[in-house]
C-alpha cells in the first residue's frame, strides 16, 4: 500500500519538477501557435526572381537596369539583391522584398554587425512611401538616426515603390568599391512606419548577415559577432545550472539508501553543476559589456541564481552535524534555495533562448530533458513511496 502524504508537503517538495511539466505544457502550445502563424502569415510564392525581367518596371527606376548582378540574399524573408557598377565610383542596386506593410532595410558594415553600418532603409504602406539613410549606431531606437551616415548616395534616381505585392528599393551609392558585409533587416508588421518628424524606426523583427564578393556574385552568410561567447553562455548555463542540478537534486532525494555513495555524488554534480554555471555567468557578464543588448530582466534573474548558488555553497560549508537540533532548520533552508535555483534556472534558460532567438531547436533540446527529468522523478516519486 501507499503511505499517504500531506500534499502542501508533496508540492513543495517537487515544485521544480511540477515546475517542468507546466513549461512543457506552456512551450509545445506555444510552438503549435507559432507553427500555425506561420502557415497562416507566410507569403503568396513571389512574383520576382533572379530570371524575371525588370524591363516591365524600367518606368520606375531611374537609372539602367538591364545588366545588373543577381542573387537571393535571404531566401527565407525572400530578399532579392540585383547590383552593379554603373562607372568608375558609381553602383546601382535594386533590393527586391515581399510587401510587408513595415519597413526593410540594407545596411553596409565593416564587420558584419549591426551597430556602426550605415543602411538604406524604405517602406510601402499605411499612407506612406519613403526612403532614408540612417546610421545604425546602436540597438535602440533613439540610437538609429535618418539622415546620418557614411553612404553617398545620387539622389535623383533613388526610387521606391510597390508593385505585384513586392517592394523595389533602388539606389546609387558613390564609392569606389561597396563594403562586402551587408546587413538585411525586416521591421515588424504590428508597428506603424517610420513617420515625421524624427522617422524614428521601431526594432526589427528579423535581421541577417552576408558577406557579398561582388566579383563572383557569391554570397555567404556571416556570424553573428561573439557568436562563439554567446553558443558558450548558453550551454554552460545549461548544462551547469539546468542540468546538472536538477540531477544533483534527484541523487539526492532517490538515492539516500546508496550511503554514503549519495553523498559524494550528490556534492560532485552539485559542485560541477556551479563550476559550469558560474563560467556560463562570466560568460554573460563578459557579453553584456560587449554588447549593445537590452537584457536587464536575464541578467537580473541570471545574478540571482548567482547569488544563490554562493549562498549554497557556504551553506554547506557551514553545515551543522546530523545530529544538532538546527540540523532540521537547515535542512529546510538547504532544499528551499536548491529549488528556489533550479525553478529560476529553468525560466532563464528559456528567457535566454527567446532573447538570443536561437529558434525552436534549441527549446525542443532543452524540452525534451526536462521531459526525461519529469518522467524519471514520477517514477522515482511512486517508488520511493511505495517502499514507506
């Protein structure tokens, strides 16, 4: 038979683990209404591509178009650059989009990021049709300014328009030879065009970047800067705090018969667990001072779960004897921030996910061991209470 047990007691014990099933729960209804988005929102297939003919639309364009180079830069927003030099200092280029009702943009940057490219960026819709250079100078708002810049363009035959549910942005820049890394953005259909009198942008909602050999007309994608520190960050803190703790955790409630072989498990992955979340912190930390992100609320809770972690550590340095009378006391305090730890630690690292918007792979992999990690305490839960 199965001893009953008080259930505040039982909720408590495992509110980590209930934690999980309610992500899981929370996350596949969320991939199935992002899945569905996507189906409802994706475009009609384009009416332009690298074999369409732009003489139908020489009416709108106020410079040659006839030899200009082509290449799909961005096959997913279905992006299509033609370029071409038009003399000595002097290129055309033609960025060919799907309607969005928001703005796009083509930034040129000296080292594939963002932040201090200079870009062209136009929009089509909502009573509006206009086209401006901004300076990218960093990843807000207020930091994007129209009409700054390192771009010299020929303004009499710049020229934006719709046409069979596409955008065409054509432009002349002068320069001896365009930068190589170019930067594509996509603004948010939700948000209203740039408008008067500061057409300020509002954030993208996609950005990529390509590093263009105007020569050959072949395109590679680039990463994005400190992508290595960034991929580091994410599967430290993973492993460290999302991982290896919630194992730690179980070794400890499941396996307390095995003594003292528990014990020194339990201590080893715990250890190895915040060896491994304390780099993956650093590695935040070291990010945040690079980068020009808004990540207040992920830095916060990551410091937290930090903070915590030391906390434990002195805590089990300090700890009394099994036998003292405050053995009980820090018993409870010993469980309360273990999984007070685990439960921010698991918020987080879907929080961070989103952020860096590193895609459904990433939520699915996490997912799925969070997954094995509920349906391994449920085992563990039934046997442990049918030995009382």
């Amino acid at each position: 038979m199965i001893k009953k047990i008080p259930m505040m007691r039982f909720f408590i014990i495992n509110l980590p683990f209930l934690l999980l099933l309610l992500i899981l729960a929370s996350n596949h209804a969320s991939l199935c209404m992002i899945h569905a988005q996507s189906q409802s929102q994706s475009p009609s297939p384009s009416q332009d591509s690298c074999n369409s003919n732009l003489a139908n639309l020489n009416g709108q364009f106020f410079f040659d178009t006839s030899s200009l180079n082509c290449i799909p830069v961005w096959s997913s927003e279905n992006f299509i650059l033609r370029y071409g030099q038009a003399g000595p200092s002097l290129w055309s280029f033609v960025l060919s989009t799907p309607s969005t009702n928001s703005y796009v943009g083509m930034g040129f940057s000296s080292n594939g990021g963002m932040v201090g490219s200079s870009a062209i960026v136009g929009w089509v819709g909502g009573g509006s049709t206009n086209m401006k250079k901004y300076l990218l100078g960093g990843q807000t708002p207020s930091q994007v300014l129209a009409d700054e810049g390192d771009l010299q363009i020929v303004g009499n035959t710049s020229s934006i328009f719709s046409e069979s549910a596409r955008i065409y942005m054509a432009f002349q820049l002068v320069t001896n030879q365009p930068r190589q890394r170019l930067v594509y953005a996509v603004g948010d259909s939700s948000s209203p065009p740039p408008g008067t009198p500061s057409f300020r942008l509002t954030r993208h909602r996609s950005q990529i970047a390509l590093r263009l050999d105007y020569a050959s007309g072949e395109g590679s994608r680039i990463k994005a800067p400190y992508s290595n520190l960034k991929r580091a960050h994410g599967i430290l803190n993973m492993i460290g705090w999302g991982i290896l703790l919630p194992v730690g955790v179980m070794v400890a409630r499941y396996f307390k018969h095995l003594d003292p072989l528990w014990f020194y498990v339990h201590t080893s992955v715990q250890s190895l667990g915040f060896i491994l979340g304390l780099s993956g912190v650093i590695a935040g930390l070291v990010l945040d001072g690079r980068l020009d992100a808004s990540v207040g609320k992920h830095k916060g809770l990551g410091i937290t779960i930090l903070v915590l972690g030391c906390l434990q550590v002195l805590a089990f340095m300090a700890r009394p004897s099994i036998d003292a009378k405050t053995r009980k006391y820090w018993n409870w305090y010993h469980y309360i921030v273990g999984r007070l730890i685990i439960t921010f630690a698991i918020v987080n690292i879907f929080y961070g996910i989103h952020l860096a918007k590193a895609g459904s792979s990433w939520n699915a992999g996490y997912g799925v061991v969070l997954g094995i990690f509920v349906i391994t305490v449920l085992v563990l839960e039934i046997r442990m209470l049918r030995k009382k």
